[in-house]
C-alpha cells in the first residue's frame, strides 16, 4: 500500500512535464475554433443577404478573426508559463 | 486526365515514394536526440556586451526592420510620379489602408491629422518587423556550418517581434500615449470617470469601476501577448514542422512527411499574419487614442 502510494507522485510528475502546454493549448484551441467559425459563418451570412456591403464586411471580418485567434495563444502562453514555473 | 493532374500525381507520387523509401532505408526506429536544444534557436547571443545596449540577434532586426522602413518609405515619397508604376501603386494601397482604415475610421478628423504619423509608422515598423522575421539569414551564431573553410553562422528564422520585449516596448508607448491624451483632453478625473459606462449609478460603481480599470491595464497585456504570440507561434511551428520534429526524434521519414504542413504554415503566415498583426496592433492603438477623448 506505502509502495503504491510512493509511485504515484512520481507517475504525476511524469504527466506534467507538458500537461501544462496541453490544456493550455488544446483548450485554448477549443474556444477559438468555435469563434472563428462563428465569425466567418455570419460573414457568409452577411455577404450573401448584402452582397454590396462586402467590402466593409471583409475588414471588420479580419479584425474578428485576428482578436478571437489571440485567444487561443493566450491559452498557449499560459501553458507555457505554467510548464516554466513548475 | 488533364496536364496539371499529370503533374499533381506525379508530384504525389515522388512525395509518397520518398516517404516510403525513408521508413525502408531507417525504419521506424527512434533515436532520441538530447543534444538538439529548440529553445536555442530563439536565445539571445551578445555579438557585443554593452550592459543594456548589448547588441544580439533581436537588436540587429530591429536595426534591419528600421532601416526598411525608412528608407523604402523615403525613396518611393522621392520619386512620386503623375502616373505610378507598380511599386507607387502598392504604397498608395498600404496609404490609403492606413490613412482611412486605421486612422480615420476610428477617430475625429482633427485628431487624425495629428495621430496619422504615429499610426502609420507603428504599422510600417511592425509589418516590416514580421516580413523580415520570414527571410533566412546567417545570424544563429551558435550552430555553425563550414563552407570552404569558412565558418558561417547558420541561416535561422527570427523576428524581432517574436522576442516579448518588442511587442511589450510598442504595446507601453500606445498605453502611455493613449492615457496621456484622455487624460490632457479629459483632465485626471475626467478620465476616470469616462472610463464607466453610461447608465451606471450608485453600488454598482463599486463593482464596474475596478473592472473598467483592471481592463484598462489590460489592454496592455493583451496588445503584447497577441503580436509576440502569434509571431513567436507561427516560427515554432514552421521550425517543429520543417526539421525540428525529425531532428528532436530521430524520425528521418517523419521529416519528409511534415515538410508540406511547414511550407503551407510558412506561406500562411507570410501571406496572412505577418500583415493582420501589424493591421490589428495600429488598429486597436487608432481606437484606443479615439476611445480616450470620449465619454463611453
């Protein structure tokens, strides 16, 4: 029973050499995954009710997509801080 | 079957051969590699020790980028024609998106003047920051090839923008800029107020204020964090996928296989977020100076 309990630390420490950056990363992908597609799906929405507003569209459409991609790498950073900090 | 598909299949076919003949020559076997560092390929070597102003890889970007900027901008602004040649015509492009997408859409007419300048710059800089960062050159001083007896530095992938301190240095100058203009036009006071949104009263500004200002001080971060990030991203992807996957595992058909994901990365970053970036720092810097002169 002490045996088993003495492995599991270390089988822990094992697990979080890059458990940080995983979760960080793989979660932060989640959420900006789901944002992205919901801003390039109602800019197709957008454009395909009023084509002639395409343009104007297109830039604030950028503008959406590189503030919603931050956040995946803020997910990233902080996976990264968490596997330097430990 | 047309020409181009020949062609495609073909292409396909030397890409899985190649593939095929690298797993039958060293097998699936995995040497671990321990002496290859990745973190190396981001250090930061001093060239030539002067304390603070030390000269290392990022510094000399700087210099490259900076230089760049100014004089591509100066030389095309010296040769203006009446009827302009293709170069001209993509200045005036990047003008126009500067003078009416950045700065005017976000701002009054009479600050836009003023501000034009410093947005314009900010944007130039870092774009040609990023684009240079996408070029091969001799700078990783700390892997050497030898090329006829000489020693040369290997050719490396590096951004100045990709090192925090830049991105953080651009991101403080927009932050004291923009409160320094809320708080000459608004004074002290004026502006903190002007930081509550409109229909708040009573308890509730106990809780909204220290929101706004805690998000206030963020901007900050999280100008910083979206260029350097995504910069300091898209080498490591480009590094892990062509050569530092293989290398760090000892895969060599692992490689090949990963090299079409580094090209297309590469050409998305080139292509996409090397310009969005630059456009996305002097935006949200044109609506943070706007946002400051007015109440919300």
């Amino acid at each position: 029973m002490l045996a088993a309990l003495h492995i599991i630390p270390i089988a822990a420490s094992g697990i979080t050499a890059g458990f940080g950056i995983a979760v960080g990363g793989g979660l932060g992908a989640v959420g900006a995954g789901v944002g992205i597609g919901i801003i390039f799906g109602k800019v197709i929405e957008a454009v395909t009710r009023q084509p002639e507003m395409r343009d104007e569209i297109t830039s604030i459409q950028w503008l959406g997509f590189a503030l919603t991609e931050a956040v995946f790498f803020y997910g990233l950073v902080a996976g990264l801080l968490s596997y330097v900090l430990k | 079957m047309t020409k181009t598909q020949k062609i495609l299949f073909a292409c396909f076919g030397v890409y899985i051969g190649v593939f095929v003949l690298l797993l039958l020559i060293y097998g699936f076997t995995q040497h671990k590699n321990n002496t290859f560092q990745i973190q190396n390929e981001f250090k930061l070597v001093n060239w030539v020790s002067l304390g603070v102003f030390s000269i290392n890889r990022a510094v000399l970007y700087l210099f490259i980028s900076a230089v760049l900027t100014v004089f591509t901008m100066v030389w095309i602004a010296g040769r203006m024609q009446a009827r302009p040649n293709k170069i001209q015509t993509a200045v005036e492009v990047i003008f126009s998106l500067m003078r009416d997408n950045i700065t005017r859409g976000n701002m009054s007419d009479s600050m836009a003047a003023r501000w034009f300048p410093f947005l314009g710059t900010l944007f130039l800089f870092i774009w040609f920051c990023n684009l240079v960062g996408y070029l091969p050159l001799p700078t990783n001083t700390e892997e050497k090839f030898n090329l006829f007896g000489a020693h040369i530095p290997s050719f490396a992938l590096y951004a100045a923008t990709a090192n925090i301190s830049v991105p953080l240095v651009l991101a403080l100058v927009v932050f004291i800029a923009f409160v320094t203009v809320g708080i000459r036009t608004q004074g002290a006071v004026g502006y903190l107020k002007s930081l509550i949104p409109a229909g708040v009263h009573g308890p509730m500004l106990l809780l909204i204020f220290p929101i706004e200002v805690i998000s206030t001080l963020m901007r900050l971060l999280s100008l910083t964090i979206r260029l350097w990030a995504n910069i300091f991203a898209g080498h490591i992807i480009i590094l892990f996928m062509a050569g530092g996957l293989a290398v760090i595992l000892g895969l060599q058909a692992l490689g090949w296989f990963a090299l079409p994901a580094g090209i297309i990365i590469y050409l998305f970053e080139l292509g996409l977020v090397a310009t969005l970036q630059a456009f996305i720092f002097a935006t949200l810097a044109a609506i943070y100076l706007g946002g400051a002169v007015t109440h919300h």
